[in-house]
C-alpha cells in the first residue's frame, strides 16, 4: 500500500498535534488553516499531565516544555486573601506524573509546527466541506481540492464540517460567562505558584508561563455580548480591590497597555449537548470541533492533544480508515462529555453570587484535604497514551483511567 494522504481541517492546538502524530506513523499529511499566518491568538495555556504525556508519546517531551520551570504549587483563595485550598506540587506530581506547565499559545504552536516535516501547512487555505468518494474523501477548500484517505476536522468550535456532518446538532450556547485574558512580562509569584480567587460570579487567576511571564485571567458571569467599553477598567472596577498582587498586576496591565491593547475578551461557549459521535465515514472530528467545553478545568486543549494521539495511533499502520474512526468515538467521546460536563459544574460552582451560597461553598472547599482535592483529579490527569511506536492492537476506552 501506498502512503495515505491525511487532510487536517485548522491548523490550532489539536489539529497541529494530529499532524505531528500522523506524520510520525507514516501519514502524508496536509493541515489546511484558513488564518494567513499560524500566529497564536491567545495568551497563557495550561498543560496538565495528561497532555504533557501526549505529547511526549509524539516525541515532545519535557525539554521541549518546561525544563525545570513546571507550575509549583496550585491554590484557590477568596479575594481577601484567604487560602481556600492548596494543593503541594510534589503530592501532586507523585500521584499524576509531572506537574502541568504553562506556555504561551504561541509557544505551544511554534513547537508543534516546528515537529512537522516541511511543506505540510497550507496556510490562507479554507476547508469549506468534504464529499464522500468511495475509497476516499474530496476536501473541498478556498484553493482547490484535495483527495485524502482520512480527513481530521479541527476546525476549532465553530467548526464548518461539524455543521456539514452533523446538521441537527444544536451546536453552541453560551456557558453564563465571560473572561479577560493577557500576558505580563516580569517576574511572577514566589515558588512558581498558580492561583485562582473565586469571589462572587467573579474570578481572577495568575499563573506563572514558563518563559518568565506571567497569565493573568479573569471571568464575570454576564450574557452574551455584554461587553465593556474599556476592559482595563472594567477589571479594574471588579478586582482592584481584592487582594495582593491582584491590584499591582492590574496597574501594570493598564500602564503597559493605556488603551487596553493585549487584553483579550471573550464570551465563553460550550457545546449545548455531546456530538452522537466524533466521527462519520473517513472524517474525525477532534479537539472543540468535537466537544467545546467551557475553560474551567483548562481542558480543552489537553483534551485535543489527547484526541490526536489516539487517533493516529488508531489509524496506524494499514488500518481500515471507518472502522479505525469508529474506534476513536469509542476511546474518546465517554471520557470527554465527563470532562466537558465536570468543567461545566465547575463553572457553576465558581460563579455563584449569593452570599449564603458563596459561604457554603468556600467551607466545604475548605473542609476538603488536598490529597482528595487531587485524587478527584485521578481519571482527568492520569489518563496514559496508547503505546508509542505504533502496535497493531488499538487502544481502548481503558486508556481512561476509571474512577
Ligand atoms: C479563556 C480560555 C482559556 C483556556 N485555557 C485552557 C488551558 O489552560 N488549557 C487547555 O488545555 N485548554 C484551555 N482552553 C481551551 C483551548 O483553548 C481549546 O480547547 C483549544 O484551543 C482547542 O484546540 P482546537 O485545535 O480544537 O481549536 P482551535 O485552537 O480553535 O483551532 C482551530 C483552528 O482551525 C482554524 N479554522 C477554523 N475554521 C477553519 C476552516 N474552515 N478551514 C481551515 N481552518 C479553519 C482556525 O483558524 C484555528 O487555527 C481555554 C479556552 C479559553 C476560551
């Protein structure tokens, strides 16, 4: 057999990363990204334990990361200050593997294009649908079209084939919610900490990039479209009064940025219910084509890596492409609608707004040990990749770890 032709649909966090993991199990592959340039929209990302072994398993291991820069402890304050919970870096690092680390998108992007044989991203290139063509695909796009043997949707949460495959699905609503996000150069928390500070519908969370700066991320509970006039001091008017740094960081933004520029804000947005399944004849759908989740277990990416890996691995060697992508709804679709359904709870707890209700919460997050605090996180970190060089058995649902 010839070498097969894989066409990825976006060139973001998930299609990279499918790319990468085709391309090392014999794939010819073509990313289509519709953007003139693969410059990151974005500022910090998370990368939890689950993604960092994903992503070694495709041969971008932790000098390509962190080096000796990974996230120290993690915590949850209330805006005076208070600590909520706390959770130690070496607790969690015996019980997950490493500790997440924090990159700037663009970062993540570089090192996943950098991982690519040359020519493979077409760039300023739009999928706009894909037809059937028995033993393959025709990928229609803005510059023509492609034949491939499998197509890899990730088109992002808007996506264009998830509308063409899946015409009845609901598609998006909105999570209740939405958030700032920049990057500040400088130095960041003492011991590499992260936090976030749960206020009444509100948050503000810091966290330490690996490069030195530091992600600043807020969130206010508020419709779709409400958006403020000047965002710096909309921050400004809700958390300058909370506790330290959070009023020092929030000066900084606004002098570093006096109109505002570098603050990015965005409703958040979900899918309003879980895709039948993630794949339909020779297209797989991955990463928020699949299954948009709102940021509050910073996820979704991880989520991504994680889809790309399994289903290169599932489409190894000569695997007959459906069946392989039947595979793949069964290895993922379980284990993300949880992901997405927990970070969605997660999100209604940390925007409560009552005060009877915010009290109660605080406590029984008080009342919480760490180490059940990141034993809760067992099925979501611990989760393993399916072995690397390729073997001929597939992987199953069981590379969840089950609770
Ligand atoms: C505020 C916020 C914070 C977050 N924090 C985290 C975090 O800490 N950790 C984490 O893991 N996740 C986090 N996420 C989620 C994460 O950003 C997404 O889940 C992730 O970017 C999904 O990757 P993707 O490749 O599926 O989609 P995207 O990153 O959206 O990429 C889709 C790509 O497809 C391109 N495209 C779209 N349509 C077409 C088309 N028709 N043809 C060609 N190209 C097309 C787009 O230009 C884009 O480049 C956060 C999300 C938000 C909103």
């Amino acid at each position: 057999m010839g070498v097969r032709h894989a066409v990825v649909a976006g060139g973001g966090i998930g299609g990279l990363a499918a790319a990468v993991a085709l391309s090392r199990r014999g794939w010819r592959v073509t990313v289509c990204e519709r953007a003139p340039s693969l410059t990151a929209v974005g500022a910090g990302i998370v990368l939890a334990p689950n993604a960092l072994r994903a992503l070694e398993s495709i041969g971008l291991g932790p000098d390509v990361w962190a080096g000796d820069a990974l996230l120290g402890p993690v915590g949850l304050r209330t805006p005076d200050g208070t600590w909520l919970s706390r959770t130690g870096t070496s607790a969690m690092s015996s019980r997950h593997g490493p500790p997440a680390c924090a990159v700037h998108r663009g970062f993540l992007i570089d090192a996943l294009a950098a991982a690519l044989p040359p020519g493979v991203v077409r760039l300023g290139v739009s999928v706009t649908g894909v037809d059937d063509a028995g033993g393959a695909v025709v990928v229609r796009t803005s510059g023509g079209d492609l034949r491939a043997e499998v197509v890899v949707a990730a088109d992002g949460m808007r996506s264009v084939l998830r509308g063409q495959l899946f015409p009845r699905h609901p598609g998006l609503r909105h999570a209740g919610e939405a958030g700032w996000r920049a990057v500040l150069p400088g130095v960041g928390p003492p011991g590499r900490s992260a936090a976030e500070t749960w206020g009444r519908g509100e948050r503000f969370g810091i966290v330490p990039l690996v490069d030195g700066r530091i992600y600043v991320y807020a969130t206010a509970a508020v419709g779709p479209g409400t958006k403020p006039a000047d965002h710096h001091a909309e921050l400004t008017r809700r958390f300058g009064a909370w506790h330290d740094p959070i009023p020092a960081l929030l000066d900084r933004l606004g002098r570093r940025n006096p109109d505002a520029v570098g603050i990015l804000h965005h409703d958040f947005y979900e899918l309003a219910s879980p895709l039948p399944r993630f794949h339909s004849g020779r297209v797989a759908l991955l990463g928020d084509a699949a299954h948009a989740m709102t940021p509050n277990m910073g996820q979704g990416g991880c989520q991504a890596i994680e889809d790309a890996v399994v289903v290169a691995h599932l489409l190894a060697d000569d695997a007959d492409v459906p069946a392989a992508l039947a595979a793949y709804t069964t290895a993922r679709h379980r284990r993300t609608t949880r992901v997405s359904r927990r970070s969605r709870r997660i999100g209604e707890l940390a925007r409560l707004s009552r005060p009877l209700a915010v009290s109660a919460r605080n406590l029984a997050v008080r009342a919480t040990p760490p180490a059940v605090t990141a034993r809760a996180l067992d099925t979501v970190l611990g989760w393993q990749p399916p072995s690397c060089p390729a073997s001929p058995t597939r992987p199953s649902a069981t590379t969840e770890a089950q609770p």
